[in-house]
C-alpha cells in the first residue's frame, strides 16, 4: 500500500503547469537570494524579492482604455475648442489691437495696456467691489449649503427629504432674469412687501434700487438660486461617513452637538477645503449676469466689478486691448489665489485640488 501512494504521489509532483516553471525557478532564486540576503544586501530570509512589472507602452495602454479614451475624447474636445484655444487671443493685450485689420497686422505696444489699467481709478473700484462681494458671500454664503447638507441628512423620512431637497435644487435652474424679476416682484417698489407695508400704514422700504444694501440683495439672490446645488456634493461626503462612528460617539456619551463636532465635519473637511479652494480660484469672477441686470437701479459705484468693466471698456467702447489687459490681471489673480490657498491646504494636511 505504501509503495502505491508512492508511485501516485510522485507522477503528481512532477505534473507542471505553463507557468510552473517560471514559478518554480521564481521561487528557488528568491530563497537563495534569501540565503544569501545577509551577505549580500538582498532580501531578508523567507521573504520573496518584489517583481517590477514593465510599464505598458503606449499602444498597449490605449488598447486597455480605449473605450474610456472615447468616452472622454467629445468633453476633451469641447473643452480645447471653448476654452483653451480662445487663451491664444490674449496676445491682443499687448497689441494696439483693431478687429479690422485682424491680430497680424495690429502693432505691438508691449506693457503700455496694462500700465494704462493698473493707473486707471475706475479698474480698482470694480477690483473693491469684487473682492468685497466675494468676503462678504464667502462669510455668509459658502457655510449655508454645508448646513443645509447636515439638516438633510438627518432627517430620517426618505421622502421628505427627497421632496426638501426638490424644492431647494428647483431655483439653481432658473436663469438670473428670473430671479432678479422675482426679487424685482416682491421687494420692489410696487412690490409684495411695499404694497403690504403702505396697506398698515407703514412707510415703504427701498431695496431693489438702494446702494447701501446691495450687498445683501446680492447674496439673498445667491442663497436662494445656488445654496440647494451646492449640498449635492456635501451629501455625497456625509454619505461616506462610517455609520459606526456615530454609535461610537454615542456610545461614549457624545450629544448631537458633539457628534456633529467630532464626527461630521471632520468627515467633511477634505470636501470643505477642496470647494474653498476653487471658490477662492473663482473669486474675482462674481455673477455678471446678476450685476448687469441691476447696474443702471443700484449704480456703477456699487455694482462695477471686473467682468462688467471688462465688458464695458472692451465691447461697448471698443477698447479690446485693454480690456484684454485686465481680464488677463484678472486671470493671474486668481492663479495666484489658487495655488496659494492650495499650499496652504497641504500644510495643514489636506490633499486640495493637486497634490504632488
């Protein structure tokens, strides 16, 4: 019985597969090299060496993402057309540039646009109006979608929270002639709210067409057009949260208040850093829509920013160089706000839009 197990076990042994050399000879290097590791600066015993894999070439790699590649290749495209291609019109800032004669024939002036920019007062009024308008909505704006993301999430009817959230998305589709026209209905002159105030004998309030209060008009217009959009991706991220760490929390005695300290918004932060870093980016770039409905009510001196400057110098007067020239300064800026707030980030720890 014992000399036939022998002669079944031994054929089976001997059995190999495709690969079994290869694994095989694998094998009994990386154990002699293991032998001989501490001599020889190798691997330690009873470890296997790594295998580098040889990077796939080019071909090979697109054969493997091909239809990925085509997937991608219409928004790449659409992308190149619209917004990186226009980029090569920004050499009429440092021309004397004249649609008539076309960007080869127009001379070259060099500098002189945007030393005509950086002494004109009317430029750096429309740069303090923007910068106000952005701290002022980044202040009272940007936490809203935040709140309203946790608010949502807690609710524990799915229907009803599929139904608030409808309601909230619904005013990121209207377009800014809607909204202002809304606003223009109820706050208004012969508005709802004035009409109501002159019926109980109180005297009518100035909104739509005051300059004091702008501000505010604007980032109400804001909150109620764009803060229901903006809780998309914080639900996303409160989704990822770990349920455990909340009954955790709980457990360990932690109030609603504590949980949400210690267990939301810490799961939120990448996504917070991230979404303020790209508003940071866009900072210089507030609703020209919005502002130029509502420039002739309020006035240039509290509604001039740098898009409607931009537009007002360049197409209105004609003057393509140096409107160039600031739309130019403007896109350095926020270059510039980008990178900054992105270095900040990853000091403290977080990955921002890039990391190296």
């Amino acid at each position: 019985m014992s000399t036939g197990t022998e002669r079944t076990a031994a054929p089976r042994q001997e059995v190999a597969t495709p690969h079994s050399g290869t694994l095989a000879g694998r094998t009994t290097t990386d154990r002699g090299a293991g032998a001989g590791g501490a001599a020889g600066k190798g691997p330690a015993a009873g470890t296997t060496a790594p295998t580098l894999r040889p990077k796939a070439n080019l071909k090979v790699r697109f054969n493997r993402d091909r239809s990925l590649v085509f997937m991608a290749l219409p928004a790449v495209i659409l992308l190149a057309v619209f917004a990186y291609l226009p980029m090569l019109g920004n050499v009429v800032a440092f021309q004397d540039y004249s649609p008539y004669i076309g960007i080869p024939d127009s001379p070259w002036v060099g500098m002189e646009n945007f030393t005509r920019v950086l002494a004109d007062p009317d430029f750096w009024l429309a740069v303090k109006n923007t910068l106000v308008i952005t701290a002022f909505q980044l202040v009272f704006f940007f936490p809203i979608p935040i709140a309203l993301a946790m608010l949502l999430n807690s609710l524990v009817n799915p229907r009803l929270r599929a139904a608030i959230q409808a309601v909230v998305y619904l005013p990121h589709f209207f377009s800014w002639v809607l909204v202002v026209s809304v606003f223009q209905q109820i706050f208004g002159g012969a508005g709802l709210l004035n009409q109501s105030l002159r019926a109980n004998g109180w005297q009518a309030v100035d909104v739509m067409t005051n300059p004091d209060t702008f501000l505010f008009l604007l980032t109400s217009q804001a909150v109620w057009k764009d803060a229901g959009w903006g809780i998309i991706v914080f639900l996303a991220a409160l989704s990822a949260i770990d349920p455990a760490q909340y009954e955790a929390a709980a457990v360990d005695g932690a109030n609603r208040w504590k949980r949400m300290w210690h267990v939301t918004l810490p799961g939120l932060r990448s996504v917070i850093v991230l979404l303020l870093i790209l508003r940071l980016g866009d900072s210089l770039t507030v609703g020209f829509e919005q502002m130029i409905l509502q420039r002739d009510a309020v006035g240039a001196e509290a509604s001039e920013v740098l898009d409607t400057f931009v537009y007002y110098t360049g197409v209105q007067n004609g003057d393509w160089s140096y409107a160039a020239a600031a739309g130019l300064i403007k896109g350095l800026v926020s270059l510039a706000l980008i990178l900054t707030a992105n270095k900040v980030a990853h000091i403290f720890g977080e990955s921002g839009v890039y990391s190296k």
